[in-house]
C-alpha cells in the first residue's frame, strides 16, 4: 500500500522505514489499557513501542492511554506510531488519551495535530 511517509492510509500507518503498522483491534473487551514509555523515544526504540502498542490492542480495550510521564525526546518515527494509534483507537470506538506529557512532548504532539485525535485534552504534567 502506497502513501506519503508518516502518513495513514487506510489501517494501515506509513512510516519511514519498517515502520508500517497495521493496527486491527478485535472487539473490545477490557477497560483500559496503559502502555507507559519512558526516557529518549529515539528512532531505535520505534519498533518497541510498535510492539508495545500492538500488544496493548490485542487487549481491545474500551480506553487506550499513553503516558509519556517520564519521556524525554519523541523520535519522528514514535510521533507517527501515536498517530497511526491514535486513529485506530478512534476508528474501533476506543477512547484514547495521552497522560503526563512534558511540556515539550505536549508542544511536538499539539504540532503534530494529535488533539483532533484524542478523546480527552493534552494535559501537561502538573
């Protein structure tokens, strides 16, 4: 499937690299689930937070919610992951929220567009 870098075409989320996630929730049959990613999201770590986010809608849940409390740095290719997230949570039904992003975190995800996609504000860390 064809697609400009970074972009979602379909279910299917384009990133750079091997990047590309297909992300197919069955349907939903926990509350909420939480994947928590801490310290320098560098473009290394995408494939962990793939896997991570993979695993997290393999739950089906009702809410899915990122923390980033302890997030120094998010990579392009990590931005693109929450974005592709993001918009399959919101294409299942499921509700999803970033909680405790860092003032700078909250600055590159408010650029990035990602409040038309998330169903509660983009609170920073108090």
């Amino acid at each position: 499937m064809g697609g400009v870098p970074g972009s979602l075409v379909g279910d299917v989320s384009v990133a750079p690299g091997r990047l590309a996630v297909q992300l197919r929730p069955p349907p939903r049959h926990r509350d909420r689930t939480v994947v928590r990613l801490r310290g320098e999201m560098a473009s290394s770590k995408a494939p962990r937070v793939r896997r991570r986010l993979l695993r997290a809608f393999a739950r089906a849940p009702s809410v899915m919610e990122v923390d980033l409390g302890t997030v120094t740095y998010l990579a392009p290719e990590v931005r693109a992951l929450l974005l592709a997230a993001a918009a399959t949570a919101r294409r299942s039904g499921a509700c999803f929220v970033i909680t405790h992003a860092s003032p700078l975190s909250l600055r590159v995800l408010e650029e990035l567009g990602m409040r038309r996609l998330t169903d509660a504000p983009l609170p920073p860390d108090p």
